[in-house]
C-alpha cells in the first residue's frame, strides 16, 4: 500500500464488546455552497479493510457482528448514511486476520465524516475482541513477515 496515512487509520485493534463506532473517524472537508457531497475518489480509488485483530469471543458464543461503512454530517455518526454493509457475521467466524472487508469504496453521496460502525448483536463480545479497519489508494495485499502482519 505505499504509506499508510494515520488518519486514515480508522481503527488500530479497537476493542469492541458492545456497538461503537471507529475510534477515528476522519474529516473528509466541509461541503461548500453548493457542494452536495465530498468525491472520495476523485485522485483515485479508495479501498477499505477490516481485519479481526486478536480472538472473538462471547459469552454466550452466539453473538453477531455486523459491519458497516457510513458517513454523516457530524463526527458522531449519529444520522449516517450507510455506503457499505456486511451481513450479520457469526463470533465463530470472527478469527484473529479474518478479513472482514476488502473492497473499494464505492460511488456515494460521501458527506464530511466516514467512519466504520460494529454492530454487536446477542452480545456482548468479550475476550480479546479487537478489529481494525484502514483506508487506502490501493488495495491491500497481505505479507506475513515472521514476528507480524503487514500491509502493503
């Protein structure tokens, strides 16, 4: 991937054992008068990743994560658009570097924050319940060194 742009990082091992939003959720610009929407892609495509980061676990074991890619108006995604979903993933799916999404952002009406939302269901996560989530200009190809998980 080249650099990877902090602020683009979305989500660095976030611990999630309820629904929450990405610990980062960037600033894309204010639309400006007339502006309906912010152009995501308009140097070049934009492409998302979401990775398990660590073991999902339950205490019921039946819990359900379901993935999404929204923007809104306000940093807290409080009446957010959705751009991208997954459908509801099984806790037993959820295994440390299960790649959750690997895709290109899509044509959309981007508003001025985009974020990542984990929405736990039958819940809550426990154990190590981590995720992470970047934005980048390529797509992701994963290399495994021998002490770690890389992204290039």
């Amino acid at each position: 991937m080249g650099l990877q742009d902090n602020d683009y990082l979305l989500s660095d091992e976030q611990a999630v054992g309820a629904t929450a939003i990405s610990t980062v959720v960037p600033d894309m610009g204010p639309l400006t008068a007339g502006n309906t929407g912010v152009n995501l892609g308009a140097l070049a495509d934009l492409w998302i990743r979401i990775v398990v980061r660590g073991t999902v676990a339950s205490g019921g074991g039946s819990a359900t994560v379901t993935f999404t890619v929204e923007t809104d108006d306000n940093v807290g995604l409080s009446s957010a658009a959705t751009a991208l979903t997954t459908a509801a993933i099984a806790q037993a799916t959820l295994v440390d570097n299960y790649v959750v999404m690997s895709q290109a952002l899509p044509d959309f009406a981007w508003q001025q924050f985009v974020g990542v939302r984990y929405t736990v269901a039958s819940g809550p996560l426990t154990g190590d319940s981590a995720f992470s989530a970047y934005i980048g200009t390529q797509p992701f190809v994963m290399k495994q060194h021998p002490n770690d998980l890389d992204f290039e």
